[in-house]
C-alpha cells in the first residue's frame, strides 16, 4: 500500500510539472532566441588595441577603428575586440599570449608582430591572403617580409619605419653634422660626453636591436644581392653570427663608453624609460618609430627642433622596418566573414583614411600621405628604396624578436661571443 502511495504521489508531481510546461508553452515562444541574435554575424578580433567595447563611444578613436568601423557598417558584421596589454616586463607579453589564442583558434582575426607572424606562419596557422583583391596593390616589401612558404600570410596597414630622433638644437649647439656612419655616430657621443651629457642616447628593453639590424644587413638589402645571401643563409652556408657580429659589438662600445645606460635600459618600457629625458632636453638621442613623431603623447610635440634619420651603417643613414600585419586564423570560427573584413580594412580606400589618420606610410602602392617636417630624412631614404628590412618572412631565422632577446642578454653582461653563440644555435636548429 505504501508503494502504492508513492507512485502515485509521484504521477501527480508529473503532471503537474506537464501542466505547468504547457502553461509555460501558451505564454513563451517556443524559440527563445531572436531571430535578430540567430542572425548576428561576429568576428572575434584580438589586438593590443586598448578598447573595451565595441560600441563604446570614442571620440579619440584610432585609425585602425575607424576602418574596422567601415567594415562593419558595409558587410553587416560586428567585431568584437578582445585586447591584451602586459602590466610589466614580468608578464607574458602581448605576443606570448597572441601565439596562445591563435594556436588554440580562440578569434577569427589577429593584429601579430613579424616573430609571431613567422611562427604561426611556419606552423600553417594563418590563411593565405595572396587572392584578396587588396594584396594587388601592396609594396613588393610588404609581400617580401609576410610570405612564408610561399603564402601571404599578412597584410599590414602601415609600414613601420624606426629611426634616431635626434634634438637638432644639442647637434648645433656643439658644432655636430648629423652622423652616417657608426664611427661618426661614436664620435657624436664621445662629444655629448664630454660636454656633460651624461648618457647621450635614450634606450629601452625593446628597440635596441634596430641598431644591430641596420649594420648588420646594410649591404644584403641594399647591394644587389639580397636573395642570393638570404638562400646562404638559410641553407647554412653563411653564419648570420658573422652579420650580427659588428652590431653587436658596435651596441658592446656604446654601452662601454656609457652612451646607453644598460641597467636602465633593461627594465625601461618603451618611450616611457627615455622620452622625458629626451622632451627635457637631457638626452641628445632616442630611437623609435615613425608614428611616435606624429603622437603628442609620444614625441609629437617638443619644445625643439626634432628631426628623425636613419641608423648609421656602412650605407649611409638606415631605416629599419619590422612589419606588423592583420592576418586570418586557418581555423578560424568565422573566416569567411574575417576575410571579407580583411578584404575591407587593407582595401586602399581604407588605408587611404588610416594613412591620413594617423600620417604613416601605406603598405600599398597607390596610397600616399605627406609626412611631417621632421620625418623628411627617414622618409627620403624609405622613398629611395633604401632601408632594411627588420623581419624577413623568407629567412629561417626569425630576426626581430630573436635580436632583441638576444641584445637583451647583452644589456645584462653576456659577450658578443656568447651572443653570437645564441645565433649560431638558432640557425642550426632551423637547418635541423
């Protein structure tokens, strides 16, 4: 009888709970989902771009917005943004955790420095861009520094250029010619020296290698030849120890000699270490890149005459520039939607208003901005076909990234020998 009671105790617990259901059913819409989310397209973006929300107001939006913003309104999309930004150098680093996502198909879109750009390259992590209507139009250095094994597997919106910003006034008021070679670069600081200017260039944890680079391949990027040693190298049978080794011990002489002070550059953020020294006038020399001469918050506005040249080398006043670049996950959740944004924002329409937005060089050919009086020389040299490339997709070292780690084992009291021991080890791992 007991029995009895409970199945039937629970029988009306069941139908009441049908009953409810039912109720539930008259008053709700089956589908709880609307037909407007059912429909929502999204691309998942990650960038070090510092934006919250999508559709946060902005009144300060950068450029990359502002052509992210186009894609969305012609194709219908929304992109939502999903950002990295290391508290300090103790960190994981932006690429650490793009390497992370990008291996785990975690966004659709990524914004990739050129040693991640490799990597995920090399590992076929990365869609091929080549068919997009707006790879027609790209520099032959955009295609040189972002194909890998035979792919475009990046598209960059700006060239990124780096140079010396030099305090024109310090330069005149000791008599100094703006230097071309490192022997006139050294003779520069011994004067700033001994005129009490302490330490004459402003450095950071992460741009020194611009240096190494510019003396290191002057010649393979500007002598005619440059595939030629490229395929030397990458086969083994010339050393890029022997084409870091005068940079390296150039950055040794400058350290010696106190020009940079190693221990502050260490641990010292980019412009954040050395740009009040340089904006007070305390510090002759700064590296950096080409958009930091357009940005108030960087070097923009000085109470001096700034004017920005290229790194000495063998050739003359040398341009650096490493590539960014928008690229597509292979995997990615939403790719034909990514490639189509991608189609839009390296269109040259909107690297036309990225361009002028911001006042940088185009990656495409047809797109040309007037730049600022005191990026002039850089520029010059840049239109003159003469710079050097700081990550090169087609060698087998990946050279930026790895430099200035390896410049960073320098700054903490390694030897050129041991540094040069570094390369050889990186090139012998990628011959296998």
């Amino acid at each position: 009888m007991r029995k009895i009671k409970k199945l039937l105790a629970a029988c009306l617990a069941a139908l009441a709970v049908m009953q409810l259901a039912a109720c539930a059913d008259q008053e709700q819409p089956k589908n709880l989902v609307s037909a407007e989310e059912e429909t929502k397209r999204v691309v998942n973006l990650f960038s070090p771009m510092e934006k919250t929300s999508p559709d946060a107001e902005n009144v300060a939006r950068t450029a990359a917005d502002l052509t992210v913003s186009m894609a969305e309104e012609r194709l219908g999309v929304t992109v939502d943004y999903w950002t990295y930004t290391a508290e300090n150098y103790q960190d994981k680093t932006y690429d650490d955790v793009a390497l992370e996502r990008a291996r785990s198909n975690m966004d659709d879109l990524y914004l990739l420095n050129p040693d991640v750009i490799q990597t995920l390259g090399s590992e076929g992590r990365l869609m091929d861009l080549s068919g997009l209507e707006s790879a027609k139009n790209l520099r032959e250095i955009i295609r040189v520094a972002n194909t890998v094994d035979g792919k475009l597997v990046a598209i960059p919106q700006e060239v990124v250029a780096y140079g010396l910003f030099v305090n024109m006034e310090l330069f005149r008021q000791y008599e100094l010619e703006l230097p071309e070679t490192p022997e006139e670069f050294l003779e520069c600081c011994r004067v700033f020296k001994e005129n009490g200017i302490e330490t004459p260039i402003g450095a950071n944890r992460w741009w020194l290698e611009t240096f190494v680079l510019a003396i290191a391949y002057a010649d393979l990027y500007n002598g005619g030849n440059t595939q030629a040693e490229i395929d030397a190298l990458n086969s083994g049978e010339a050393r890029y120890s022997d084409y870091m080794r005068p940079g390296f011990e150039f950055l040794k002489k400058l350290m010696d000699e106190g020009y940079i002070d190693a221990q502050k550059a260490l641990v010292s953020e980019a412009i954040e270490g050395e740009g009040a020294d340089f904006l007070a006038g305390n510090t002759p020399i700064v590296m950096a890149y080409w958009g930091a001469a357009n940005t108030e918050t960087a070097y923009g506005k000085t109470d001096f005459e700034m004017r920005v040249i290229g790194f000495p080398s063998s050739r003359g006043q040398m341009p650096v520039m490493p590539m960014t670049g928008w690229a597509v996950g292979a995997e990615a959740e939403h790719a034909e939607d990514a490639m189509r944004v991608m189609e839009v924002i390296t269109s040259d329409e909107a690297l036309q208003l990225f361009s002028q937005t911001n006042r940088v060089i185009s990656p495409s050919e047809n797109v040309k901005v007037d730049c600022v009086d005191a990026l002039v020389p850089l520029n010059d040299r840049i239109e003159e076909g003469i710079y050097v490339l700081g990550a090169n997709a087609g060698m087998n070292v990946e050279q930026w990234g790895n430099t200035c780690l390896i410049v960073r084992k320098l700054l903490s009291g390694a030897s050129v020998d041991e540094c040069m021991a570094e390369f050889d080890a990186l090139q012998d791992a990628a011959i296998g």
